[in-house]
C-alpha cells in the first residue's frame, strides 16, 4: 500500500501489520461486545497481511486450523472459494478495496472461522472489514458470534457493489440520454469502461451465487444452523445483484448495438457524398482528359469561345448527373 495515497489524518495502525504480520486482534464477550481482557473473549478475530512471510508463519503454525483451511490461506492463488471442514467454514470471497489504495477495484478477503475464532487476511486494505472493524472499535454494533461479523462483512462488500452498479446505472442513463438527443460521438469510451467494470462485477457475483450454492448443496447435512441462515441470506442477496447486473449488461449491449448503428448510417451518408462527388466529377474528368490530349484535331481549339463552350457543357453534364445520382438516391 502506497501511504503518500492515504487521506491526511488517517489512522494508520489499522493498516500496518505488527512483528507478527497481524493488522489487529479483537477479543469479544458473549454479548458480541469488545473486550480488552482476553479472559472474558467468548470468541477473537484476528487480521493479518497475508503477503507478510511472519503472517503466514503464524497462520500455518496455528494448530487449530484443519489442514486444507491453512492450505487455502497460504495458497498462491486468487480464485474464489469457500467450504467447511472439522467445524471451520473457510473461504476466499471478493471485497472492494479503498480509494485510497493502489487501484480502484476488486480484490479478495481471506478467513477461516469456528464458533471461537475468526481468522482473516488480505493484501490491501479492504472497504467492507475495515468499515466493520470501525463498527467495533466505536462500539456501534455487537458480533455474538464470528459468523454474525463475516456475514457483516460480505454484507458491506455486497452493498458496496450494489453503489457501483448504481453508479455504473446513472452512467448509462446519460449516455442513453445523449445518444437519443443524437450527442453521441463521445460515448464510446465511456460506454466501453462501463462494460468492463459491469463484467467484472458481473463475474464476481456470478461466482458468489455458485459458491453459496456449492455451499449448500455439499455441506447441506453438517453445516451449523447459524452458518446455514448466513448463507442462504447472503446467495439471495449475490443472486439479486447477479440479475442486476445482467441487466444494466443487456443495457449496455443495446446502446452499444444502437451507438454501431448510428456509426453505421453516418458512414454510409459519408460514402454517399463521396459517391455523389465521383459521380458529378466524372463527365467533367473524361471531358478534361479528351481534351487534354496532345494530338492534333481536337475541336474548339481555334474558337475563341472554346474554353467557355467547354466549361458550359462540363458544368450542364455535371448538374444532369447530379440530378440523376440525387433521385437514384431517393428510391433506393
């Protein structure tokens, strides 16, 4: 993370990790409450810089993890996923990062959790975990379980996409605006990167109702009532914006069919004048070509009105083809 990026002010703590790798550790009693005093944690969530050598060290010398929740945390790859193993639900699910981070855009949240323990991480800061982390420490809202804070979590990172694809809906609503008042030759772009981010939420959401529904139909017999409820809730939620998203798509296939269409019709009057101009010049081309040949006999050449007899039929026959080409037009 680029600190020169990060707003004057900003606490940074939050954002760098300490000798351990570890962002922060909250403990909470069993009204969901935070607590400073480890003895009375029901449960404790810690966060941790997954591209830090001594987070990783931490997390794969925790010895409560099952074997293929560390072997996913400190997998190399970004593919999305979640499952349950000895009790453990754990995953890699999408998050939006910050303004102020490296990039705009999509990134992944990492956690493992049991009904004692949360155990997250990431490589950026993350709008959804640290807009709960700030419900926390300002004691606005209570987590009695590690379950209620994920789904917290996923439910700030689906609200913030739904902002986006309310953002990327007002987008289109100009240049739809503007393409039906005919102001459309600066649409392009536009509408090209709106596309694109609508595919890349698109794809998340699409892989999020896939992975609940995973979830659901594998683990359907053993998974705790409350992970249940949590799922189903969040994969209504996916399968919501999912549609919304392949709508504001279908929209912007459409005014992009309607943007080539118009492409379309002004190359066409363009070709037409062009034709129209080829068209009028030729007869006065071939009468300049006859008669600029260097051969002797060629009439009018002693006349002192030649150059203007030649001009007048020049000029008639151009007009009588213009005519001509201008009423082919209209009935084609």
């Amino acid at each position: 993370m680029d600190l020169a990026l990060v707003p004057e002010g900003t606490d940074l703590s939050p954002y760098l990790p300490d000798e351990h790798g570890l962002f922060f550790i909250y403990h909470f009693t069993a009204d969901g409450s935070r607590t400073k005093d480890r003895a009375q944690a029901h449960w404790t969530w810690r966060s941790y810089q997954i591209t830090d050598l001594r987070a990783r060290q931490q997390i794969g010398a925790e010895k409560a993890l099952p074997a293929p929740a560390r072997d996913a945390f400190l997998a190399p790859s970004h593919g999305c996923h979640i499952d349950y193993e000895d009790g453990w639900l754990y995953g890699d699910l999408p998050d939006l990062r910050h303004d102020f981070s490296e990039a705009r855009g999509l990134v992944h949240f990492r956690f493992a959790f049991n009904d004692a323990m949360l155990i997250g991480a990431r490589k950026q800061p993350l709008e959804s975990v640290d807009a709960v982390r700030k419900a926390v420490e300002n004691g606005s809202r209570k987590f009695r379980s590690p379950t209620e804070l994920i789904e917290a979590v996923m439910g700030q990172s689906l609200d913030g996409m739904a902002i986006e694809l309310g953002k990327l809906g007002d987008t289109l609503d100009g240049i739809e605006d503007r393409v039906v008042r005919d102001a459309w030759h600066n649409e392009r772009k536009a509408l090209v990167e709106a596309r694109r981010q609508l595919v890349v939420i698109h794809r998340q959401m699409a892989t999020l109702t896939n992975l609940f529904r995973h979830l659901d139909h594998a683990h359907r017999d053993e998974l705790p009532e409350l992970i249940n409820d949590m799922a189903a809730r969040l994969s209504h939620r996916a399968q919501t914006l999912y549609h919304d998203g392949e709508q504001l798509q279908a929209r912007t296939r459409l005014l992009q069919d309607e943007l080539m269409a118009k492409l379309t019709m002004q190359s066409n009057q363009l070709l037409y004048i062009l034709s129209v101009m080829t068209a009028v010049l030729l007869p006065m081309t071939i009468i300049s070509g006859l008669f600029g040949m260097n051969v002797g006999g060629l009439p009018l050449v002693d006349t002192p009105m030649g150059f203007w007899v030649v001009t007048a039929v020049s000029l008639a026959l151009a007009a009588a083809t213009y005519l001509f080409v201008r009423r082919l037009g209209r009935g084609l």
